[in-house]
C-alpha cells in the first residue's frame, strides 16, 4: 500500500471509529431512557457526518478541477 492510499484508510478508519462510538452513545442513551443523551449523541454523529460529506464534497470538487 503505498503512503497516499495508507493516508486515506487511516482516515476512514478514524472517521468509522467517531461514528461507531457515537452510535454506541445513541444506543446507551436509548437503553437508558436518557433523551438528553440521545439528543447530544445524534447532534454529535450528525456532526462527524456532515464534516465528511464536506470532504467527500470538497476532494470531489478537487477531482473535477483536475480532470
């Protein structure tokens, strides 16, 4: 694998792991009744997801420029 490709599964690594806990978070806060909790945890997973959906959208951009 070479460093690019290696940069970029690092990433989605990363960004899978944010959302699997934030995940987890919703499911506990369910488990609990904790509607305060479920709240804060979708605000945060919504969060995780819009940034990437940024840079899904930006790399995008990147990629037509260059084409």
């Amino acid at each position: 694998m070479n460093p690019t490709e290696r940069k970029r599964f690092l990433y989605i690594n990363f960004v899978m792991g944010q959302i699997n806990d934030h995940t987890d978070e919703i499911y506990e806060a369910l488990a609990d009744n904790d509607t305060d909790g479920v709240v804060d945890a979708i605000a945060s997973l919504m969060s995780v997801c819009e940034d990437l959906q940024e840079s899904i959208a930006d790399e995008h951009t990147e990629d037509k420029a260059k084409a």
